[in-house]
C-alpha cells in the first residue's frame, strides 16, 4: 500500500506501483523500486498500525485515510465495541460446528438403527408398540443427554476459550442405552 502525497497532502490512496507507472508513462522505472525513488515522485509506502482489541466483544476497522507519524505513513483502526446481541451472534457461530456434528451423531445413529433421523425416532416414544415405545424413549433420553452433555463442553469453550478437538468434544457424549 502506497499514497501519493502533494503539498503535504494525501492525494490519493490507496496508491499502487501500477498508478505510479501510468501517471508518469515516460519514465521507465526498473521492476523493483525503493522507497528513495518512490519519494522524488511523492509515493511513500503506508504500514499498518498494531493494534490491541478483543475480537470476543470488539472489532476493528481500517480508517479510510493514513495519517503522518514520525515522518511515516501510517494506517490506523477504529476499535468498535459489539452490541450484546452481537457478542451473542459470534459465541454462536463459534459453536455452531459443534452443534452440528451433535445433530449428525444423533442422526446418523438413528439411521444405523433403521429411521429417517433422530427426531423421526424420538416420535416412536409414543407409539402404541411397546418395543417400539421403548426404543423410542431410549432415543428421547440419549438425545437429551448429548445436548445437555454438549452445552457443558461448549459453555466450558465460551468461559475459557478452550478449543476443544471435534474428536474431543464427541468423544464426551454419552452412549446411548438401547431396550433389549
């Protein structure tokens, strides 16, 4: 990232090596330019400045214009505090990969098992066939206890940030107990 600079003043950025090659068609510039040569044509180089924030409740944004530091040319950020519903809308998208490989445990073993999914099983807890009423609660009963055993594990990530491995947290859920 460049800007090019006249009286002191930016006049354009972002500036590009390219934008410096078709302002000045009748000079050849050799591939790579140092910032000495860059300077007589009023092209200085823009760094970034470093910045401190927490992503769990901050976000930053580049400033649209670098400014003069030290006789550098530096970018600087606004740090912008989330909402609370959007501090919420990203602990979820972090669990969300989580959530869903419960849903697909859940479903491939009720599949395995013979149904369409988890929740197609759970509906036979009701049925009027007692082998059938069993299994069903057997399913109502494991499905329960991976969500309550996953909100643990994923409360546990949100309040120390312990990432834990997908192998990890699915190797916490309970086994199903299935009627005989």
């Amino acid at each position: 990232m460049y800007v090019k600079v006249e009286n002191g003043q930016i006049a354009q950025y972002p500036y590009t090596i390219g934008n410096l090659r078709k302002d000045n068609p009748r000079t050849s510039f050799p591939k790579v330019i140092f910032e000495e040569t860059l300077a007589e044509f009023d092209v200085y180089p823009v760094t970034e400045a470093s910045v401190s924030y927490d992503p769990a409740t901050q976000i930053i944004a580049p400033n649209a214009q670098p400014s003069l530091v030290d006789g550098k040319w530096v970018l600087g950020f606004s740090i912008i505090e989330l909402t609370p519903e959007q501090i919420e809308a990203k602990a979820q998208e972090k669990l969300q990969p989580y959530k869903n490989a419960v849903q697909r445990l859940l479903d491939s073993t009720a599949i395995a098992k013979g149904y369409d999914s988890i929740l197609s099983m759970c509906t036979y807890a009701n049925s009027t066939n007692a082998s059938w009423a069993a299994e069903g609660q057997a399913a109502v009963n494991w499905r329960d206890a991976c969500w309550n055993e996953s909100l643990v594990q994923m409360g546990n990530y949100l309040a120390t940030g312990n990432k834990p491995s997908m192998e990890d947290f699915l190797a916490a859920m309970p086994t199903p107990v299935w009627p005989e």
